[in-house]
C-alpha cells in the first residue's frame, strides 16, 4: 500500500511541476502525506520476546543511575 502511495505521490509531483496541473500536485502532496504518516504510525518491534510456560513469571528491576 505504501509503494503505491509513494508512486501517485511521485507521478503527481511530476506531472504536477512540469505540467502545471494543480490536481496533480494536490494529490502528489496528498498521497505524500498519507503515506508518510502511515510509515511513522507503524509500532516498532519489541526489543525482547520470549513465550512464558505456565507457572512462569517475570521480574523487572529498575536501578537508579550513580550520583
């Protein structure tokens, strides 16, 4: 879905510059920003990940920096 975007957002840049047409700017910019915004809304990955077997707990300490 991004691809496709990113290629409307190109093709109404493009056509949009050198044509002059207003629609096809409007909508290079339009499908820039969705997305962009659809790129930055996705989560990250977790960082650890691990499958806890019943009875199975876990502890998360925090410890104060020195000074």
């Amino acid at each position: 879905m991004i691809g496709l975007l990113r290629r409307l957002s190109r093709l109404g840049f493009r056509k949009g510059m050198r044509g002059g047409g207003r629609a096809w700017l409007a909508l290079g910019i339009l499908s820039w920003f969705v997305a962009r915004t659809r790129e930055k809304s996705k989560e990250p990955p977790p960082l650890y990940r691990e499958v806890l077997a019943p009875g199975e707990s876990i502890a998360v300490r925090v410890y104060r920096p020195p000074g």
